[in-house]
C-alpha cells in the first residue's frame, strides 16, 4: 500500500475507489435512476442476453448516466428475446425485445437520453417478485 | 467492474450460524458457473436483522435473504445470480400478511430505522479500508485536521448536540472541550469498547462492521484535545471485533492515516488495543483506567476527573464506540444537519439492541423520539407467538423496567431517566406476560452481585441484601416488611454508592417496585406467581377428567407426593408437594396444571 | 488447587511474554490474557513468574487475577462448554438450558467433568441474540437451544 | 493560602482551598463519622478511598450523597452532616456492615477498640435488617506465630493494604476476589508464614475491627506465671514505658518505667529485667563489629562489607532476608536486644541464680509483633528450648495488669533488678529512630579515637524524616551515617545503595515509623503523630537525665564481659550474641 500523503491524495483514493461501491450506494435509492433489467432465464442467456447485460453496463459507465442494471427472470417473451426493461423515474416500465449489442447502445442514446421510443416494444405485464 | 455483488453478514450472530461457510459455497459455484467476473462476494458488518440470519443480500435489487443456509448458496447463485429468478422460499416473509417481501427496504423492520451510527454496517467489507475510504472515510479527518482549529472541531461537537451513548448522555462536545483545557505533555483517547450489559451488542456490531470510523473519530477527537494516542479497551470476549480492528489499524497505519504527520499535517496520532477480562464494572470510567493500568478494576471517587486525571495520571477522554461512530458523519454532514434529527435535548439516533419475547430480534439504530411503540410494533413485529406485551427493560443492569402506559413516550435521555430508567448502552429486552417482574428483578440484581467490585459497602452487602430477599420472596417466605426493607435498601445504595454502577444498581427492582407492585404483593401475600415462574410458588394439580391414571406421575415423584390408583385420576398431596415440576414434565397427557 | 510443575521451558516462555510488553506492570492483563492461552489457565507458579519478572508482588497480581472473571487458575474442559447468560437468553429459557447440561454432564456450573472433556460455564451476553438461548462449545456456537437438544450436542463432542 | 467559604450544619467555615469537607467539619466542631478514612501525617500517607460511606454528608441540589472524606469544600458550599436523609444512610450502610460481621464482639480481640462497634454504639444499632440466616462473606482463619487473620471480620477499609504496599512497600497483601468475597488477603490467600509478610504488625495497628490482630500470649504468661516449677524472668523493652501509660489515662509521652517494673513484680514475675540491658550489650557487640569493618576498610581490605547495617529490628530482617537474599552478608550479625537477653538469662543469669534452662521462662515485653515471631525462630533455640519463651506486646502487658487488678496509677516507682537491669541512655534510646546509630556512635567514637565523647547528644541523627543521612567526625575520621524507618523507605535507601548513590559506613533501620516507639504492638494511636513526637521526646528525656549514658560504661556490661563473656566478639559472644541470616525469597 502506498502512504496517503496528503487531502487529495485521498480524494483521488476515494475517487478510484468509488466505482466498486457505487453499485451498494444506488441500491439504496433505486427509484432515482434509471432502473434497467436484462431477462436472463434460459432462453435470455441461450439468446445472448449476458453480452447484452455487460454491453449495458459499459455503456452507461462510459455515458455516467444515473441507472442500475440489475437482471431479472423470464419475463414471458422467450420469442422475442434477449428483452431488457428500462424504467426511468416516475414513469411506466418500457420493455424492448430482440435486443443485441448495437440495439443495447440505442436504447441508451436515444430511450434514457432523449426519450425517444424504439421498436420493439412489448406490454408489461407480468409480476415480479 | 461487477455487476452484482452478494453482502453476506459476518457479524458474530450469523458467523455462528455459518455464514462464513456459505461465503465460501457462494464463491465456489460462482466459479462453477463461471460468473466470477459478474458477481462478489462480499462479507460485511451486522444488518442487525440477528432473528433471521444468517443475511445474504443481493445487490443492486436489494433482495434480502433470510436464514440462509449453506446448501441454499448454489441455488442462490444458479436461480438467482445466473437466471435473474430470486429465490422466494428463502424470503423475508411479512408475518401479517405472509407475502414474501423482496426488497428490504420495504421490511417493517428497516422502514422505521435511520443509520448514523451503523451507517456502513451491511455496507462495506470491514477488513478492506478501501471500502471504507470509497464511503467518504478518512474524510472527515482529512477535513478537520486540514482546515480546522482544534477549537472549531470541538465547537462544531457541541453544535451537533452529541451526548454520549454509553450511559448517562453526558455531552461530548463539552467534554472534549474540558480534556483539551488542561495541558500536560501527554494525553490519551481511550474508546471504551467494554460492552457488558446482558443483551447488548452494538458497540460489537460497530467494531465489527465499520471499525475504520472509531479509528477515524478517535483520531479526530486526538486532533481536539491535544492527545497522539488512542487506546481502545475492548472485551476479550469479542474476538471477531478485536481482529478486524486490528485488521483496520495496520490498514490505516500503512496508509498513513494513522502515525506521524497525518496527511502531511503536523498532526500525528496513533492507537493500541487493550484487552478487557470480564468485569462489568470495568465500563466506569475511573474503573476501566485503572483496568488499563494493569490494576483491580475498580473505580475511584471523582474528582478528580479523568479528563484532568486519567491513564496514567494524564488527562483522558473517554467515550464509548457508538459515541465515536457518530461523530465523522458530523463533520461529513454539519453539525446542524446532525441536530435536526432528535429530540430537544438527545440528537442523532441511538442504536437499540432489541431482543427478549420479540419477533425481530436484532440490532436497530432509530432517530431519538421514536416511541417504544414504534419500536416494538413496528420494527420489531410485535410480542413472539401472539402473546401480550409486559414490560420492556431497557439500559440493562443499570436500567429499569417500562410498561404499558410508556409504550407512546417519545424516547430520549432524559425521558427514560424520567420513568424510571435509563438509555444505558442501548439494551432493550421485551417482556411478555410469561415473565415474573419479580425474577426479572433478581436475574438483575444477580449479575449485579457477580459484577459488583467490592470496593464500597452498599454496592458489596447492599445488593446482596437485596438479592437475599427477593430469594425469599420468590421462594414464598416473604412478608410485607420486607418490600419495606427492599425499598430502603434501594434507596440507600442508590444514594450513596461510590460508582455508576452502584448508583443505579437499585434502578430494577425500584422499576419494578413502582410499575408491577402488585406482583410483588401477590408473591408475599398470596404467595402466588402467576407468571408462573417462581417454581417455589407454582400448585401443581391434576385435572381428573384428562388424567388417565397412566400412574408415570406417581412413580417419578422425589417425595411421593401423588396418589391414585391405577387407571384412576391420581391426586396430589398440597402438604407435600416440593414443587419440582418433575410431574408437570413427565405427563403425557397434559393433565397436570400449574397455577 | 491444582498441581502444575513449572519447568525451564515455562520459565522461558513466561520471561519471552512479560519482554514483549517491556515488562511494564500497567501491561500486566495483557500478559496473563498472553500467559493464560499459552497455559490454559493461571496455575500459582504462572503468577509467581510473571511476579518476578514483573518485579511485583505476588498478592497483588493474584489480587487481580481473581478479580476478572476471565482469568482461571483451574483448567478448563477439552470443550469448554459456555452458556450465554445474557437477559435475552434468559427470558428465553437459558436456566433450562443449564440445567439439562448440568443433568447430562453431571457437573455443576464451574466444574469439569471427571474425564476432563467437558467444563461448563456461564457467559454474560456473546451477542448472538437473534439465535436466544445459545451457547459456546469452544469456539462453536449452538443457538436456538431447546433442553432436548442437549443430549444430541454433548454426543458428537469427542 | 487561598481560602474557600462554606456551611456545615449551619455553621460558617472557612478553610484552605483543597480542605475535605472530613476535615472542614472537624475543623469546626462537627463530628462526622468515618470508617475507611485514615489518615498518618507523619508518613504524608492520607487513606483515602471513599469506600466504606459511613461519613456521606447531604448537599443540596446534588442527586447522590457524597463521602465527607474525599469530597474537596467548594466555596458557597452547603454541606447536611446530620440530615434525616444522611443519619437514615448512615446507619443503614452500617447496618449492611454488620450484617456481614460475626457478632462475638464478647471475645473480639479488638472489643472495646473496635472503630465499628463504637459506629454501632454511636448510632444506637439494636437490630439489623436482613433476611434470617444472610449470608456472611467468611474466610480460612490464618494463625501466625505474631499476627492473627480473621477476615470475616474485614470492613474493606483496606487501610492494611496501603500501609503494607505504601508504606512498607512489604507487599504481602492486596485486595483479593470482587463483590461480596472481596477481602484482603495475601496471594491465594495462603498464610501470612507464606508470603513476604515481615510481621512488622503496622497493619494490625491501622486495622479499624478484629480482623487483624496480634496473637496474644497472655495466658501463657499467666498459666508460666502460676507454675511453682517456673522461674519467669521479664524483659522489658525501651519503647514499653514512653507509651504504657497511655492504656492507664496518662498523657502520651508520660515515661512509666517505674511503675512499671513496680506492676511487673506486683504481677509475680521473679526478676524484672531491662532490655535497656541488652541493648548496651548489643551496642558492644555491634559497635565492635563496626569498627572491626572500619579499620579493615581503612587499612585497605577490598573484602570488607560496607555499610553494615542494624540488625535489631526483627520485621527489618525478615525483610533483607526476603528481598534482599544477595545481601545477607552486609548486616551486622549482632543478635537483637531481646534475643541477647534471652541467651544470656538462659546461661549467665540461670548459673548464677541456680535455675536449669528449662525451668526458667523468659517473657518479652515488647512493642512489637515480628518479636513474636523473632523468639520462636529456630536458631534461638536450644534443644527446642526458646532462648525467649513469649514475647507480649505493650497493650498485652497493660492488658495483664487490669486482669492482676492491680491500681497502676497509685504504684510507687520501682527500680529492675541486678544485674540485667542496669542500663544506660543508649541503651534507651533503642526505642526511637535513629537511636540505635546513636548509641553506637557515643561507643564508636570513644573506642575509635581513644578520646572522651563531649558532646553525647547527636541531634543531626534525631528526628522523624524517613531517610536521614549525617556525617559524624571521629577526629579527622569522617563517618557517614544512613537512617531509614519505615520499610518504604529502607526499600530506597537499599536500592539506593545497590545504584551506588550513597556511600555509607553505618545504616540504621527501624521497621516502624518512628522507630520502636510506633511499633505494632504498641497502644494505637491510630496515625496521631502527636503521640508519637511524644514519645519520642520522652525517650530522649529520660536519656537525658540518665547517669550514664554510653553503653561501654554500663557496669553491669563491663561485669558480664569480665565475669563471662571475655571480650566482645570473643568465641563465646559468637556463639551466644551473633547469629546468620537465611535467604527467604518470598513474592
């Protein structure tokens, strides 16, 4: 370990630190970020949905957008997937089917950034636990 | 970079259960599925959910799983880490409505509760200061000794309205202020970190969960008062606490957090662990000095002061672990961010270890002014298996007993000590109607008798005394003179004792004198215990109807008590009947009954 | 009392403790709880050592060994056997529990038994609350007691 | 001196700034009752632990009482010492220490001395409420040959403990067990023969109750008394009559030697004898021993053990042989008065008075407990017969005067008998610190330079510091002196030595503050430094007034020497007058 020699010296200790535990610090307030969940049941997997997850994950670190992704069962469309949930705060659950990597970026650039709709999209309808 | 990460608890309560098993199941089938790169296994400090654990806690969704199991570790990963899907039969379950709640934010028993004190418990791994330092650790620190005079640290203290949370709620600001006045070439921080009231254990939960934040506030409370060593006296009995704070130290001591020229200020400060050996007493504060010291723990007249003289003759502060935990989010929020939360006179929150006839039992740290209401109800699901609520004990041997009608007082410092009791550490045992007020009295005062040091009368024979008639009471022999003797015994020690512990030793049995007379009188006069705990005083009788005349009773009785004849009800001779209750256990067919 | 014959080898290691707190006598709970895992327990001539090599007198370390309760001067069981003593264990049935081990092993709280496995003791509260009543064989925790379960426990002990 | 203004009991005190309100109220009058509280100026030792809470006094506006001992006067402070709320206290918490207090005060050694039967008197205690069969904290008896444990009887004032710690850093005894058991007691409570107890007996002087107490040899002397067969002889010792009076209403610092040996042959002893005797004897022996080293030291002998060191005060040789076992060669190897006393009674006087050894009893009076245990050591034995069969204490002795009923007051002086009762200053002056130096000088200097010593009185040796150093002229010869009572204070002058920061030819050390004179055996003075300057003034009064006043010229010594001892240090002095020490390393 090297010495902290200094004030900031340890903010930029903390800065680097920050990433591992910003993923515990937005679980606290989820309902502020952008909540996006990636199918991820057999038929998600089968269908690519993990590259699709990392992808996500990727992109809204590169964008430093405010959102959590988190995976989530079946979510009925085994036809239409991989499938990905964006919820942003205070509105409805918006569920895009078909997703690959490039579609991924999209749903970033254009759904949370601007608020434009895509194709693809599904009801929701199903339950959680 | 993880996407999920799984925070299991390694606090004493769920390491007990093997939790340190199913950290180590969750890392192999992590593995076996090849999700290592996707997901962490984190071990944290205490959820204080203790009833359910072991706790895994799945993030980012905050899904909460209970009493986990170390074969439950490849389905959770499998279902749940692979496959998105949770794992419902290992969810909180609401005990109303019986409806699994996922997210634990939504659990009755964190929705009432705010975290100060415990604010990385659950949170971060404590054996890794990184995760401390990326919770905005050491930064308080940094802030204080960079930009502060030891004056306006101190002031700012004072502003916050900080008491502190081992006993008697004396301000901490004021009494940093009172150490930093007097000048000698050497003075001492020493965190007591002695916690021995039965049925308390935040300040361990502390130690163990976020150790860094007692070396990051001993360190600042140093920089206050002009001390460069920090001394923590901490229970041999807490080896998990005692080990990773050791862990914390050698982290900050290799950062240079702890040393010579503290982030390259001309402040240096360092620390040491002292070990406890299980005295009670030893949570005084003259008495854990002269327990540092290598001496009999026993306490001292004061004055003078530990603060003019203390460890080794030199001015010392003292405050406990909780005390401490507070004080960086001070600095890190304001003081008066800090102030805005409590009561007039009692700030900030106070951690409660709740346990007793209580459904959540566990650790909760609540703003002051919550009611024992809220607390009992609410957080901790209301009395076990439906029964009704009695009493509450709350600050331990020192404390007293609550009832009923203090069930909507809003809890502070001062409104405890104004019915009767005290915060104490923080202890809060639930009593339902099973309980004898008057055995909860001398369970008390029995761990009164073995702590006492000896070292002034009232507390030494005077709590003995006590105990001795309360025996006699509970074994049926007493009489009205007694309660009378009783109460100015109380009086007596509680006047005239030389220490806290001696002062408020009496605090039990005054409690219960006051709020559950009736018990007592019932115990003397009608020589009844209708909680049915005092053996000396159950009847035992056979219900002629149930009994089948199976003669088990009969033949396991010492003194040949029961009668009867073969396939007929059997009969109990009240003369000679010695109590045991050997009956009671050995019947079949539930036809004993204890009045 | 018990017996214990001090050898060299005590002598030294005794010597190497009390060195390595600078054999300084505000250091002395240190150096029983250091002497104390090394023996076991606190025999008289472990005192009488670290009396001399302390420079102080006998009385008054035994004066402090007898005041904590942490410190023995009789060996414990091969399984210490601790029971938690804490108000919650006791409202939820601690006494019980030590009753049904006093049953089975045939000792009173503060013995051990004849074959030296077992030493039972009570313990005032480990914090393990949410598993009320509990108690510690060695480092083992059993919670959740009931007094039925005793028998079991004591068995898978060796 | 800064002064602060308070009221007790409505009266106005004022006091210096640091006052007690113990001592504040003592200062005005007022009687607070205390118990743990002691207080021994003369040491600069003030006990004071706040533990015991009889003295708990009311202030208004504070939540608690507060003990009168250790709560310092605050100016404007108003202090409730008798308050229905502080009597009610009071008298409980007495209560609570007789409820763990047997209740044989009938047979108590310390009846009728005892601090916590007069409380109970005091308070008018006629019954204590506790349950029927209370628990008593009770203790293994622990019998020594001077002193006597009955800790049931311990208060936990623990005024023993500091004075075997503090003052006489002898360390047998610390606070033991906690709560209820708490008790004072050696390590593992084992016998006072066991542990590094020295028997010096300051602790029996300063314990409060019965439990600790000296043994008493009373009846022995009495039944010795009573045999026909027996020739009892009795010595008695030089602090005995500065403060013998005292226990029969006399001021402190009244010199009793005449009455005293009048009661001693009203008692039936068949020879009254002085130790004063055997002290000039010891100062032959001693002193010879003295200048023997000296002159081999000037003469360049590498060998020679410097200092020597006094070797009369028993408690002080239990001590060396306990912790100082590598010295053993350094104290003088002269017998203590009593001792050699003992020998020469048992030989010289039972020849010449026509007594077999074993019919003659030789009694002890002595102010004193490690006498006790001096006399039975086995190296003062003959075929198991004690050269000294019982040492008594001085409050003994007052206490077989009362039994024999015999008017102490109205006794007309009587004088010793002869030989064995002639006795010079020197002699007497055994009995104060610094005195056995003295006399050793007053010889010293006479035998050393051939010249008459003009100037007797050595006022540089005098006094009650409790290290004290002097150089005396021996014609161009300059001796260096050391003086240390108490054994605290022997502690530092001995270390002291072992660090080479003195250079001393002679050491005197006395066990007991002040010398013999505050010995433990002595009537209690309970820490009144006042008695003790008074007996020490009458010491030095008396030695005064004496005739002779060099042990060289006691002519009952020159006749012993001449009639049977031939020269000091001679074969038959060794084997009557010397002794060796044994190494006791005790913790």
């Amino acid at each position: 370990m090297t010495k902290i020699k200094s004030l900031d010296d340890l903010r930029q200790k903390k800065q680097q630190l920050e990433q591992n535990m910003e993923i515990r610090e937005k679980s606290d307030h989820p309902e502020s970020l952008v909540q996006i969940k990636v199918a991820m049941a057999t038929c998600g997997i089968a269908s690519g949905a993990r590259t699709v997850m990392n992808a996500l994950v990727e992109k809204i670190k590169k964008e430093n957008i405010a959102a959590v992704v988190t995976q989530t069962g079946c979510m009925g469309y085994c036809y239409a997937e991989p499938t990905v949930e964006v919820k942003k705060p205070g509105q409805d659950p918006v569920v895009f089917s078909y997703v690959d990597v490039k579609k991924a970026e999209e749903i970033v650039d254009k759904y949370i950034r601007n608020n434009e709709l895509l194709d693809g999209i599904l009801p929701a309808n199903y339950q959680t636990i | 970079m993880y996407k999920m990460q799984l925070l299991v608890c390694g606090g004493t309560g769920c390491r007990a259960s093997a939790s340190a098993t199913i950290v180590e199941k969750l890392n192999e089938s992590l593995k076996a599925h090849g999700l290592t790169e996707d997901a962490q296994v984190v071990t944290t400090g205490c959820f204080g959910f203790c009833e359910k654990g072991p706790i895994v806690k799945v993030i980012p969704d905050n899904t909460f799983y209970t009493q986990v199991r170390p074969e439950d570790a490849e389905e959770i990963v499998a279902e749940h880490i692979l496959k998105g899907r949770k794992v419902a039969r290992l969810l909180y379950e609401n005990p109303e409505t019986q409806e699994h709640v996922s997210d634990s934010r939504h659990m009755g028993f964190y929705q009432k509760q705010m975290r100060i004190a415990l604010r990385n418990c659950g949170v971060i791994d404590p054996e890794n200061i990184d995760e401390y330092i990326a919770r905005e650790g050491y930064s308080a620190l940094a802030q204080v000794i960079s930009d502060l005079t030891p004056e306006q640290a101190i002031d700012m203290v004072k502003q916050s309205g900080l008491r502190g949370r081992g006993g008697a709620g004396f301000p901490t600001g004021l009494k940093w202020e009172i150490t930093s006045k007097f000048s000698s070439d050497q003075k001492y921080v020493v965190c007591n970190a002695d916690e021995g009231d039965p049925g308390a254990f935040m300040d361990r939960s502390i130690l163990e969960g976020d150790p860094n934040t007692i070396i990051e506030a001993m360190a600042i409370c140093g920089y206050c008062i002009g001390a460069s060593k920090g001394l923590v006296y901490i229970r041999a009995e807490y080896p998990l606490a005692i080990k990773r704070l050791q862990i914390a130290i050698n982290q900050a001591r290799e950062y240079g957090l702890l040393g010579d020229k503290i982030l390259g200020t001309n402040f240096s400060f360092d620390m040491e662990l002292r070990y406890g050996a299980g005295a009670f007493v030893c949570g005084e504060e003259t008495a854990l000095i002269a327990s540092m010291e290598g001496k009999r723990g026993e306490p001292r007249f004061k004055p003078p002061f530990p603060a003019e003289d203390g460890y080794l003759h030199k001015p010392t502060n003292v405050n406990n672990v909780e005390t401490f935990a507070n004080v960086p989010v001070i600095f890190l929020k304001g003081p008066e961010w800090f102030s805005s939360i409590g009561t007039e006179k009692s700030k900030g929150t106070k951690v409660f270890a709740l346990a007793g006839k209580i459904n959540n039992v566990g650790l909760i740290e609540v703003p002051m002014g919550i009611t024992l209401r809220e607390i009992i109800y609410e957080i901790g699901g209301g009395i076990k298996n439906g029964k009704k609520f009695k009493a509450v004990q709350t600050g331990g041997p020192s404390g007293g007993c609550l009832t009923e009608k203090h069930l909507d007082t809003a809890i502070d410092f001062d409104s405890l000590v104004a019915a009767g009791s005290m915060m104490g550490s923080g202890g809060m045992i639930v009593m339902d109607e099973d309980d004898c007020m008057v055995s909860i009295a001398k369970f008390y005062l029995e761990f009164i008798v073995e702590e006492s040091c000896g070292k002034c009368t009232p507390c030494r024979v005077g709590n003995k005394r006590m105990l001795e008639i309360l025996e006699k009471i509970c074994q049926g022999k007493g009489n009205m003179e007694d309660l009378d003797h009783l109460r100015n015994l109380a009086y007596v020690i509680k006047d005239t004792s030389l220490c806290g512990l001696g002062q408020t030793s009496p605090n039990p049995i005054l409690s219960t004198l006051e709020n559950f007379n009736d018990e007592y009188i019932a115990h003397v006069k009608d020589k009844r215990c209708y909680a049915k705990q005092c053996k000396a005083l159950a009847r035992y009788t056979i219900i002629p109807e149930v009994c089948t005349g199976c003669t088990v009773c009969a033949r396991n009785c010492p003194v040949e008590a029961i009668t009867g004849e073969r396939r007929q009800p059997h009969f109990i001779n009240q003369d000679i009947c010695i109590h045991c209750g050997v009956c009671y256990t050995k019947c079949k067919f539930n036809a004993i009954l204890v009045q | 009392m018990v017996n214990f014959e001090i050898n060299d080898c005590h002598k030294k290691t005794i010597k190497e403790i009390c060195e390595s707190f600078g054999n300084r006598r505000s250091e002395l709970i240190n150096i029983l709880h250091r002497s104390q895992e090394h023996f076991g327990f606190l025999p008289e001539p472990v005192q009488l050592e670290i009396a001399l090599n302390l420079n102080m007198p006998l009385a008054k370390i035994y004066g402090v060994v007898s005041f904590y309760s942490f410190f023995t001067m009789t060996p414990k069981g091969k399984h210490p056997i601790s029971v938690c003593m804490g108000t919650a264990c006791y409202v939820r049935g601690a006494e019980k529990i030590v009753e049904a081990l006093e049953k089975e092993l045939k000792i009173k709280v503060g013995q051990v038994t004849e074959d030296g496995k077992f030493s039972l003791d009570c313990l005032r509260c480990i914090g393990a609350c949410g598993l009320a009543p509990v108690m510690m064989v060695g480092d083992v925790v059993h919670g959740r007691l009931e007094p039925e379960m005793i028998k079991d426990i004591i068995s898978k002990y060796e | 001196m800064e002064t602060v203004k308070l009221t007790i009991d409505n009266k106005h005190v004022e006091v210096p700034k640091g006052t007690t309100i113990l001592q504040a109220a003592h200062q005005a009058g007022i009687n607070i009752p205390s118990l743990c509280y002691m207080n021994l100026p003369h040491l600069a030792q003030e006990h004071k632990p706040g533990s015991c809470r009889v003295c708990v006094v009311e202030i208004p506006g504070r939540k608690n009482l507060v003990p009168a001992c250790a709560t310092p006067c605050t100016d404007g402070l108003v202090v409730l010492s008798h308050s229905l709320r502080a009597i009610n206290a009071r008298r409980t918490v007495v209560e609570l220490l007789l409820s763990d207090h047997p209740k044989d005060c009938l047979i108590c050694p310390s009846s009728g001395n005892c601090e916590l039967q007069k409380l109970s008197i005091t308070m008018g205690i006629r019954e204590i409420n506790s349950v029927e069969n209370a628990a008593m904290s009770t203790y293994r008896k622990d019998a020594s040959p001077a002193l006597m444990r009955n800790m049931d009887k311990c208060v936990m004032c623990r005024s023993c403990e500091t004075v075997c710690n503090e003052i006489q850093t002898v360390g047998a005894l610390s606070a033991v067990n906690r709560g209820f058991m708490a008790v004072v007691a050696p390590a593992f409570e084992q016998d006072l023969t066991d542990s590094p107890c020295t028997f010096c007996g300051q602790c029996v002087a300063v314990c409060p109750t019965g439990a600790l107490t000296a043994v008493d040899n009373t009846f022995h002397v009495i039944r010795a008394l009573a045999d026909p067969n027996k020739f009892v002889v009795v010595q008695t010792a030089p602090a005995v009559r500065a403060a013998l009076g005292e226990e029969f209403g006399y001021q402190p610092g009244t010199s009793v030697t005449g009455k005293m040996a009048a009661a001693l042959r009203a008692l039936g002893f068949d020879k009254v004898f002085d130790t004063d005797f055997a002290a000039d004897l010891t100062i032959m022996e001693e002193g010879a021993e003295l200048l023997d080293r000296i002159s081999r030291h000037l003469n360049g002998d590498k060998n020679v053990r410097l200092p020597i060191l006094t070797s009369c005060c028993p408690a002080w040789v239990n001590f060396f042989e306990t912790n100082y076992p590598d010295m053993l060669d350094v104290p003088s190897t002269a017998r203590s008065p009593q001792q050699m006393f003992g020998s020469i009674a048992k030989t010289y006087m039972a020849q010449k008075l026509g007594v077999k050894r074993e019919d003659m009893v030789v009694v002890s009076v002595m102010p004193c407990l490690a006498k006790k245990f001096e006399c039975q050591r086995d190296e003062f034995k003959v075929d198991g017969n004690p050269d000294v069969d019982y040492a008594i204490t001085t409050r003994e002795l007052a206490h077989l005067i009362k039994i024999g009923n015999i008017d102490f007051k109205s006794l007309k002086d009587e004088d010793f008998d002869r030989p064995m009762g002639e006795s010079t200053g020197a002699g007497l002056i055994f009995g104060v610190t610094g005195g056995v130096i003295e006399a050793a000088t007053r010889t010293a200097y006479e035998l050393f330079t051939g010249k008459k010593l003009e100037k007797v009185d050595f006022h540089e040796l005098r006094g009650m510091e409790g290290i004290r150093t002097a150089t005396v002229n021996f014609d161009g010869t300059y001796i260096h002196i050391g003086i240390a009572h108490t054994l605290g204070n022997a502690r530092k002058l001995l270390d002291g030595i072992r660090k080479g920061m003195y250079n001393f030819h002679a050491i005197e050390i006395m066990a007991c503050p002040g010398g013999c004179i505050g010995g433990g055996g002595q009537p209690l003075h309970r820490g009144n430094s006042i008695v003790l300057k008074a007996r020490m003034d009458a010491i030095y009064k008396e030695d005064f007034n004496k005739p002779i006043r060099k042990s060289h010229e006691n002519p009952e010594i020159i006749q012993l020497y001449e009639e049977f001892l031939g020269k000091p240090l001679s074969e038959k002095s060794h084997h009557l007058l010397h002794t060796h020490y044994f190494s006791h390393p005790k913790q």
